[in-house]
C-alpha cells in the first residue's frame, strides 16, 4: 500500500475545485494536498488518483508523491469554517495525500515543454480517457523547471458504471478519446514514438502492483467484485485490455 501518514494539522482549504481539498501537516513532517474521502465524488476518485499516478510514474513523467492520510475527526473541533468541520467529520479514516510542491506554479500558454514530454503526457490521458487537462484547467505544474502532472480523478471513467456491477471490458477498451480540447492537442504527432516508449513498460503485471498500492477500504465492493482483490483484478482486466487495442488512439480512431 502506499505509505500512510496521520494528520497532525489542517492547514488550510484549496478552493479551486469543488471537493474543497486542504492543506495538511503529518506526522512524517511533511506537508501534503489533501483530497478527502469524505468530498461529493466518492473513494473511486481517490482510487483514479492512485492509479493514473502511478501510470504517469511508470512511464517517466513528473506527478507528486502520494500517501494515505489517516484522519482522525478529532481534528475538525478547532476548524471555524463549518464547511471544512463537515468535511473533516465525514472523512475518518484513510484519504488522499499528495505532496504539496512548495514554489511551484501552473502551466498556462507562457510555459513551455519539451514535445516529447508533451506527448506523453498526450497518451496518458488518451489510455486513461482523462477528460479534465484543457486550458480551462490544465492539472499541470511547473516545478524547478520540469513538468508535473497531477490531479486525476476524472480518469477511468468506467468505474463510476459499476454500481450494478462490473462490466465487459471490452467497451472501455475500444472507446475513442478525443484530444480536441487537450492543452497538447498540437502534439498527437508525437503519439506513435511515445507509443513506442511506454508501452512495454505496463501490462497486467504493472497494473497489478499498481493497483496493489491501493488501500482495501478504498475498493467498494460491487456486484462480481465483493472483495478488494476482486475489484482490484477488475481494474487490471479494464487497464490491460484497453492496453491491448489502439481503437482509442486518436489518429487510429479519426481512420
């Protein structure tokens, strides 16, 4: 599992998203990006952050380092702001840490990148069907002069299906992405050398020690999936066959 860390303080909200993430002190010193369990989206966005993380890692881009953040509720007694005590109430346990990179700032039209790291990017998204890295909100950062990328809970979508039960993968696997709206839409060009680069480096096997990472209490059982290894195995089956196809690369799916 990823290391876990308890909460010794809560700093303060960040109130560019909807989730009302924090900053927070651990007990390790460290100071960490806090996305709670407790926010509107559920634990599977936690578990996409997790996941596409650890992707991005594997095939040689810049994202923080994540933790599991133990929160004790006791905590929210000394918050004021109401919002952030019902937060705190309704987040026990395990959340999402990620570790705050202090002096860095966002990516926007005056920043450059190198095209391949660009295009990396690219097809990380395109494999995860990310949909949330437009100009609006690029989930970027520049950071002692390299490129981070962080914020991923709007990836793998096909999760939030599961409700009534986990699915064929074979839909996700096929499903085209659009780069249209990418911040580096200009660098689909790119796709076939990186293809090239990073898809050796995952697999079944990859995916399985990715999702390993990942806390059980996170792993809402569903419907053919009633136990963490199971949900797990479920995730490695959706990666590995979306990795198996190329309908989903942009320039095979406008063919």
């Amino acid at each position: 599992m990823i290391p876990s860390v308890a909460v010794t303080r809560y700093v303060t909200p960040l109130r560019e998203g909807g989730s009302l993430p924090g900053i927070v002190e651990g007990d390790d010193l460290g100071t960490y990006v806090c996305k709670f369990r407790g926010a509107g989206q559920g634990l599977r966005v936690l578990v996409a952050e997790v996941i596409v993380g650890e992707i991005a890692r594997r095939i040689g881009l810049h994202t923080p380092r994540l933790v599991a953040l133990e929160l004790d509720p006791e905590i929210a007694r000394y918050e004021a702001d109401e919002e952030v005590q019902d937060l705190l109430n309704r987040s026990s346990g395990l959340n999402l840490g990620i570790d705050f990179l202090p002096g860095a700032f966002g990516f926007d039209s005056n920043s450059t990148t190198a095209a391949g790291v660009a295009a990396k990017v690219l097809w990380l998204d395109a494999f995860t069907a990310n949909v949330d890295r437009s100009w609006r909100n690029p989930n970027l950062l520049v950071w002692h002069g390299d490129l981070w990328v962080i914020d991923h809970g709007a990836a793998l979508y096909f999760h939030h299906a599961w409700g009534g039960g986990v699915t064929d993968p074979t839909r996700f696997a096929n499903q085209p992405w659009s780069p249209e709206d990418h911040v580096f839409a200009s660098h689909a060009a790119g796709f076939a050398d990186v293809e090239a680069e990073v898809a050796p480096l995952l697999g079944a096997d990859a995916f399985a020690e990715i999702l390993a990472l990942v806390p059980d209490e996170w792993l809402e059982p569903v419907p053919g999936a009633e136990g963490p290894d199971a949900v797990r195995a479920a995730y490695v089956r959706f990666l590995t066959a979306r990795l198996a196809t190329r309908q989903w690369l942009p320039e095979v799916a406008a063919s």
